[in-house]
C-alpha cells in the first residue's frame, strides 16, 4: 500500500468521523430524546428494556419531572406486598419512585416494558404546557428469576409537562391488574398477574 493511498484512507476515515460526532441524533439502539411526550414515554420505556446500557437509571431519571407523583391503583393502597411486609401507600413521591425502578433495574432477572398505543403517538399538546394521556395501555412483565414473574397490563393515565424545550412525566396513575391474582403457568415458567404498582413496590426492600 503506497504512502499516498494511505494518507487518502487516513482522511477519509477522519471526515467520517467528524460528520459522525456532528450529527445532530445519535445512533443508539434505545430512544433518547424528549422533544415531546411521545419522545419522552419511549424515552422512559427503553430505559427499562435497555437497562444493561450504563446510562439506562440517568436515562430514565431525565424522563422524570421534579414534583412528580405515582398514584397506585386504589384497591392495592393499604395491602400488603407479599413475603415483603411492605404496605402499599396512596403514592410515592420522585425520589421514592425512583428508588424503586433503580432497584428493579439493577435487580430484576429481565424487564419488558411495552406501550402499544405509542406506534401511533400520544398525540399533539400543541401550545400547552401540560397534556395528560389517559387510559394508555401498558405491558410490563418483570421476571424475578429465569421461571418466576410478574406481569402487569391495563391501563395508566400519565401527565406530561413542558420543561423548557423538554417534556418530562409529572404523574402516573396505575389502573393496571387486568388479570390480578391470575397465575398462569408455561414453558416452565410461573407468571402472577398483579398490578405496575405492585411489581415496583417488589423492589423497595
């Protein structure tokens, strides 16, 4: 290989370079952005399913206003979470639900987290500086070992406000528990059917 051609491929590797840091996305195989409240759930939601990225609790902190709230569904305020002897509270407050999914992170033997209605946006807030998506159906199975889970589907209700030019999530109201109680059993694995609420609630202790 002659001088010269090296030199040429030197550069041209270079400028490819430069143009790669230049770009204004970048190339990652989660969503990261929080232009608007659909960029910011698919933000939250592949913080969880790309958890073994190193970023993933930064990530999922980002999505997160300061004054928020998670609202458990009401028929589990007051119960037990079982073999834990953690009684469920009306809500949490950030730095409480934040403990709970950095733990559930860090700990869970898998994490699936899936927002169907996303495949077709939340929607438009326009000028307004909140917009609440109510009735958003969710699907979240956390396996606690390679046979045993849980698994949470219905709906939540979340509200978003404008922070900056940035949207981050200010409540979430849990109406999850479809099949609450339900335990279903295949391919060897065990899975209760329970609430979102619930299986956070798992990570507390």
């Amino acid at each position: 290989m002659s001088k010269e051609y090296k030199l040429l491929l030197s550069i041209t590797l270079l400028a490819l370079f430069i143009l790669k840091c230049g770009d204004d996305e970048v190339d990652t195989p989660y969503h990261y952005s929080f232009k608007t409240p659909t960029d910011t759930l698919m933000t939250f939601r592949d913080a969880f399913n790309f958890r073994d990225v190193d970023d993933a609790y930064y990530r999922l902190e980002e999505t997160i206003h300061s004054e928020f709230t998670f609202h458990f569904d009401p028929k589990d305020v007051g119960e037990e979470v079982p073999g834990t002897g953690y009684i469920i509270p009306e809500s949490w407050n950030r730095g409480e639900f934040l403990k709970a999914c950095d733990s559930m992170l860090l700990n869970a033997y898998s994490i699936d987290i899936k927002f169907p209605d996303l495949d077709d946006g939340l929607g438009d807030p326009g000028n307004d500086d909140s917009y609440t998506v109510e009735g958003l159906r969710i699907y979240c199975i956390a396996m606690l070992s390679s046979y045993y889970g849980c698994l949470a589907e219905g709906t939540v209700d979340i509200g978003f406000i404008r922070d900056g030019s940035s949207w981050r999530i200010t409540t979430i109201e849990d109406h999850t528990g479809l099949y609450e109680g339900v335990v279903s059993s295949e391919r060897l694995m065990v899975i209760w059917n329970t609430t979102l609420g619930v299986i956070l609630a798992l990570f507390t202790q």
